[in-house]
C-alpha cells in the first residue's frame, strides 16, 4: 500500500453536525457550538455539535475523533492527525 498523502484532505464522510442523524434527545441539549475539525494541524469541516452542556461537547468530539482517526489509521494514515478545536474552522 502506497504512503497517504498528508498534504491532501482524506475521503472521508464528515458529517454536518453531531450527534449525527440528531439522535440526542432534544429536551436535554441546551447548548449548541460550532467546532473545527482538523487534518494535520489544518482546517477540514466546521462542525455543529449539540449536548446539554460545553463538557459533553468536549466529550463527544473526543470521542468522535478516536473514531475518526481509527478509520485513517486503517486506511493507512498515521495515528493522531484528526483533531479538534472550539470555533468554527477559519
């Protein structure tokens, strides 16, 4: 299998917001943000994310980018090069 490019943005399906197909219950979300989802230090996908508070945000997006970064490894990416910040990417 030949190198990634780590240069390039990789093919993957990165939804609009999260939780994803909005299967939170809507009676305990009470805050909304926007965060960036990064490839390699760079900006990839503003993301919205709902969850009744600013520590479940952190929680989920933590565990979303395990995910995600587990599907490049297996795809032959380095570990560790999907990231997130608060804020909408710039």
């Amino acid at each position: 299998m030949s190198e990634p490019d780590l240069d390039t943005l990789p093919d993957v399906d990165v939804p609009d917001s999260l939780p994803e197909g909005g299967n939170l219950d809507t009676t305990v979300t009470l805050f909304t943000a926007d965060v960036c989802l990064r490839f390699n230090g760079r900006s990839w996908k503003t993301l919205t994310v709902s969850a009744p508070g600013p520590d479940e945000i952190a929680d989920l997006m933590n565990q979303y980018v395990l995910r995600l970064n587990a599907v490049l490894v297996s795809r032959g990416y380095p570990p560790g090069l999907a990231t997130w910040g608060p804020g909408a990417c710039p």
